[in-house]
C-alpha cells in the first residue's frame, strides 16, 4: 500500500476556481484502493459553504511560527464520495470572500499554509510515501520538507510530485520580504533554486526540489519548453525534462453525466441523444430569453474571462460570429473588458446572444447539454476540463489547436468520416472564424454527419480511468 497525500489550494466540493479543483477534488476517487490510500489537505477557507463546513470533525489545534509571529492551526476532517479530506484552519489567513486576494497577502498565505499542512501530517497520523503538490501555492512543500520536515517517523523519505496546471502563475514576490515570511536562509534564494529575474518564485521552488514534474497534457509538457509558452522558465522546464511528464486531465464521469444530470432538462444518452437533446435547448433558449427554435445553431462558452482563453479573437471578429443563423450563450467572470464586450453584444443582439456574468455550476451544467458546439479558442491550455465536459454531453467543441485542446480533440475529417470536434491551429481570429463557418456549414447542410460527430464525442473516453493508472504508474515508478 502506498499512502499519497494531496496539498492543494482548492477542490471540489468544497472552494473552486477553476479546473485545479476538479482535477484535485475527482482524481483522487479513481485510484486503486487496494494499492494506494490517497488524502487531501485544503485550507478550511471561512467562504466554504456551510453545508461543508458543518460536516466536518475538528481533529486538534497547536501553533507554528511564521516569519517572527506565532499562527494557529487547526486541523479539521471530512469525509466524502470515499476521500479523505483534511482542512487547516485559521481565520486571519483563509477569510475573505475568495481563496485568493492581492499577490502578496497570497504570497504569506501559502507560505504558511505549505508550513502548517506539512506540520499538521502528525495530527492525522498518515505518513506519506509520495506527497503531491499542485500549482504555484504549494511550491515551498519540496522545499520545506527538504529544509526541516526531513526526518522522524512521519517526514523521512517522502518523494513529492509537483503537477503545474498553469505555468502563467508563479508566485512571485520581492526577494527580500519573502525570504522574511518563509522563514527560509538565504541559500535558497538564488538563481538555480528559488530566485528568478529578481524575485523569490514559489512555484521555481517547486519545480526544482520536487522529484516529478508532470503537467495534465503531453502537448503542454512540450509547449513550456519553448520560450513562447514557457512563461520565462522555459529554460527551467528544458533542465527538469529528465523528470518531466504530461498526463492527461480527466473529468468525473459521475457529477458530468448527461444521464443523470439532475441540472438539466431532459436526460440523454449516446442513443437518445438525436430525440432528446434539443428540448435542453429549447428550455434554455426560454429561460434566457432567445428566440426559441431547435434547429438554431446554438454556441456555448463557460469560462473564466482572461485574456488566456483567447477572448481577443472572439472580440475581433464578434459580429460575423453572430449571424442571423446563430445563437451565443455565455458563461463566465473575468477581466471587466471581456465581461462588457459580452453585455454589450447581449444589448445589441438580444435575441441571439445572452451574456451570463456570474458564476453557475448549474447553470454550466444545463449550457454543455443544450449547445450544439462550444467555443474555446484558447491562446494556451494546459489541459482544459470545458472540451471535455462538451464531448460528454455531445456538444461539439470548437477550439485552438495547443495543450490539452490538441490532445483532446480530434479534428473532424469530412473525408474520412472521423472526428470529435473542430479545430485550427495559428492564434488568428479569421482562422477561428472560418473554422466556426466550416462547423455550421456541417450542422446545416450535412445533419447526419453532424450527428455521427457527436456520436463520436459522446463516445471518446475522458474520464478519470486511464489517467488515474498514469499516475499510479508514476508514484509506482518513485
Ligand atoms: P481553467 O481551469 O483554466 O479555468 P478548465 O477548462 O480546466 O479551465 O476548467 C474550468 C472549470 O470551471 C470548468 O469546470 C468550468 O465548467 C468551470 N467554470 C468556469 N467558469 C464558470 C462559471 N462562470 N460558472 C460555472 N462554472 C464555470
Ligand atoms: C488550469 C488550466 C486548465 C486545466 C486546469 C486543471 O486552470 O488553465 O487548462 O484544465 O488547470 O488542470
């Protein structure tokens, strides 16, 4: 048996942002039991729902010393879909109405929540084999463990594994003030450890201390060896390549089920889906206002609003995207510039576009089952979770070839008659727009092609199963 401990800023249920969270909330279900006990440590944030916090057990409290104060730490646990999940506690660091505010405060936040989840190991008495550290927030683990969490019954010869979901964040701070949160010598802040370009770089650290190195696509495990998407550390990446890997992100095939799916309208399955489908759009096409006709070609697109997701394409040629044969439903919360363009294209084509600003798991939910393609032309993508969600509910994703977009995707082939989806490849808005044409030329003039489209998304394999077994492999191989 081994014993796999999971430290991450976010998960679901519980507190989610983004894909991190499903990734670190699903994953962990999908291992083998028999081979590997795998747990969770989260901050027990004060803006987790209350259903969640009510459930869970207080275990115990003692205190650390960060920097030149001394911090509560609470340990508290839960239990749920099978998972064990812990949670550290204390209000000064983890209040507020998010889990992540300006760079700074989050830069002594993690500091000591990396500090505290490590020292709370005792407490919930497992001992790792393998810790598996998640994004830039827990880069100090390897380097804390390497520090002083190095010996003893609990800490001696834990291996880490540090998974970068999104090299465009790094946690970086000034030197010298980090340095003083860290509570770290200033061995560590140079060049070929946690120094980078003049700052202190929490997620450098991780990379360089962390025996594996893995990223959730093959494509993107590529891409940031190149200067392009490398986001400065390119050169870093190239070194750690020994170490490196890209496995595949997956969904939950439970929660995301067209079947079952207690969000939406009416259930579907690969064999339903031509009868049933359309009256989710429909309902929605109501509910939000557009006119209702089921044979619309109705475009989705839930996502943060950032200048990653390739919003500026959209932006450029938005209007030859809402032709009179289209309809828009957006989802999504971000830069104030993409969240009024969408209100503005809302007021300007009423009944074909609707601007959803807020953040809806529901309403997510009934968007992936009623669209007929989703839109995600992203600049880079690490993996992408929404193109999945799409290809589970049949709707046929439309997006950029790069990181996990590219190994998800097949592009369709008219020719051969293979294809889950549509793609293009060089960051073009014209290219995008021609694409999307291609796509609704499909959707009206060859139905039943399109239909074996979705038939072939429905059926590609998404969920967790085979990428679990890769990351089995990989703690096996540690
Ligand atoms: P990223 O992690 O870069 O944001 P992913 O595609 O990996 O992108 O994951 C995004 C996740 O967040 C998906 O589960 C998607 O459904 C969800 N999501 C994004 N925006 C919203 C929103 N406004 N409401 C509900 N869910 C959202
Ligand atoms: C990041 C990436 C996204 C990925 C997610 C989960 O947020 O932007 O592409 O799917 O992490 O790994």
């Amino acid at each position: 048996m081994k014993n796999i401990l999971f430290i991450a800023s976010e998960g679901v249920p519980f507190i989610k942002t983004g894909g991190l969270a499903d990734v670190v909330g699903s994953l962990p279900k999908y291992f083998n039991k028999d081979e590997f006990d795998v747990r969770v440590i989260l901050p027990k944030y004060v803006c987790i729902k209350e259903e969640y916090k009510s459930q869970m057990t207080y275990l115990d409290h003692f205190y650390i010393n960060l920097a030149w104060r001394s911090q509560y730490v609470g340990v508290f646990m839960m239990e749920y879909q099978g998972v064990k999940f812990y949670f550290i506690d204390n209000e000064f660091y983890f209040g507020g109405p998010k889990p992540y505010s300006y760079i700074h405060e989050d830069i002594e936040k993690f500091a000591f929540f990396c500090q505290a989840a490590l020292s709370a190991i005792p407490v919930i008495g497992f001992k790792p084999d393998i810790i598996h550290c998640h994004d830039w927030q827990t880069g100090l683990i390897p380097v804390y463990l390497k520090d002083r969490f190095n010996s003893g019954e609990y800490y001696s010869n834990i291996k880490t594994v540090i998974t970068i979901h999104n090299l465009k964040f790094q946690g970086v701070w000034d030197l010298k003030k980090t340095m003083d949160i860290t509570g770290l010598d200033k061995y560590y802040f140079t060049s070929d450890k946690l120094e980078a370009y003049g700052d202190a770089n929490y997620l450098k650290g991780g990379i360089t201390y962390a025996d594996r190195v893995t990223t959730v696509s093959s494509t993107y495990a590529q891409e940031i060896m190149t200067p392009f998407y490398g986001e400065k550390l390119d050169g870093l990446m190239r070194a750690r390549s020994n170490v490196l890997s890209g496995i595949v992100n997956g969904i939950d095939y439970e929660t995301y089920n067209p079947e079952t799916d207690t969000a939406i309208t009416a259930n579907y399955n690969q064999v339903t889906f031509r009868k049933e489908k359309w009256k989710n759009k429909v309902a929605l096409q109501k509910d939000l206002g557009l006119e209702v006709d089921r044979n619309k070609f109705l475009v989705g697109i839930v996502s943060r609003l950032t200048d990653q997701k390739g919003f500026d394409l959209i932006a450029c040629v938005m209007d030859q995207l809402c032709a009179e044969d289209v309809q828009f439903v957006i989802l999504g919360t971000g830069e104030e510039k993409y969240e009024n363009m969408f209100r503005h294209y809302d007021w300007k084509y009423g009944n074909r576009v609707s601007a959803n600003i807020y953040y809806s798991e529901e309403m997510s939910h009934r968007i992936y089952a009623s669209c007929d393609a989703f839109l995600m032309p992203s600049l880079f993508e690490p993996c992408g979770l929404s193109q999945l969600m799409s290809l589970r509910y049949g709707t046929v994703p439309i997006v950029r070839e790069t990181g996990g977009l590219k190994d998800t995707v097949a592009p369709y082939n008219e020719y051969e008659g293979t294809g889950t989806g549509f793609s293009f490849a060089n960051y073009n808005a014209h290219e995008m727009l021609g694409v999307f044409n291609y796509a609704k030329s499909v959707y009206y003039g060859h139905k039943r092609e399109w239909n074996k489209i979705v038939d072939r998304a429905m059926q590609a394999d998404f969920s967790w199963s085979k990428s679990a077994k890769e990351y089995e492999e990989l703690y096996k191989s540690m």
